[in-house]
C-alpha cells in the first residue's frame, strides 16, 4: 500500500472518529495510534515506520484542511446529493466524501481522478456495497459542476 493510500485511510479513520465521538482534531491526532499500522509483514521496520509517519503528516493535513474547510465542502456534497441530507448518509460514505472533496479542491498537486479512485476504494473497503458506487456519482458530479477537469493524460 503507498503512502498516500495509508494516509487516506487514516484520515478516513480520523474524521470518523472525530465526528462520532464528538472529538477536535487535535484530541483525534493526540490519541491515533501507529502501532497497528508499523508493523507489516516481511517489511523493512525502519523503512515502514517512515513510510507510517510520513502517510500520518499527510493525513494530519485532510484531517485539518477538512476540519477547516468543513462548511464549503458539506455545501458541495449537498449540492450535488440528490435526494440524499448529508446528515442521513452513512458517517464513513460522507467522512469520505469530505475528505475527498476536500482534496480535489485543496490539494491541486495530487491529480483529481487519483482521488476519486481512492475515495471509491476507500468506501469499497470500509463502506457498504454500495458506497463506492454512491461516492463514485456524487464525485463525478462534483468534478463537472465545479469543472474540476482531470489531469492532462488522465483516462475517464
């Protein structure tokens, strides 16, 4: 798993905590635990607590920029959820979404398809059946409606 994917996936981690358990992002970082994540199998220790550590700064980073962002971003996942309160969606579709949205908007370096595929993976992984299809139509939406446009080379 890249370092990237790690990240996401903490961070997915992180705003599901911080939401569910009423918790500032501060307190989240503060009490997130590396050691189920340092320890893979026939890995290198020392080079797996780097990759750990520098996937936890990045996910530090959409934890905040999330946190900071919050209201912009839930505006666009409510613009384009037809039909669906953000409230009412499951707590890891919608802490994925945001995460997501965040990224497309906020992090212009990391190319906008490479994030609605990890978003997808991401909710096929920790969501229901359905969620990586549901992320996968709200993302596209916001793609077009924002005309966020994919990368040069980027294949849809």
């Amino acid at each position: 798993m890249g370092k990237r994917r790690l990240a996401r996936e903490m961070a997915t981690q992180m705003l599901y905590q911080s939401e569910m358990g009423g918790s500032s992002p501060g307190h989240v970082l503060q009490r997130f635990d590396l050691a189920d994540y340092l320890h893979e199998p026939g890995a290198d220790p020392e080079l797996r607590r780097r990759l750990v550590h520098e996937a936890f700064d990045y996910a530090r980073r959409l934890l905040m920029g999330v946190h900071e962002h919050r209201a912009e971003v839930d505006q666009l996942i409510r613009g384009q959820a037809d039909h669906w309160r953000i409230e009412r969606m499951p707590p890891v579709d919608r802490n994925i979404l945001r995460m997501a949205v965040y990224e497309l908007l906020h992090e212009p370096e990391t190319p906008h398809l490479v994030v609605v595929d990890e978003a997808i993976e991401i909710a096929k992984k920790y969501g229901s059946e359905q969620s990586g299809r549901f992320i996968n139509g709200l993302l596209d939406g916001i793609l077009r409606t924002q005309n966020l446009t994919p990368s040069p080379g980027a294949k849809r």
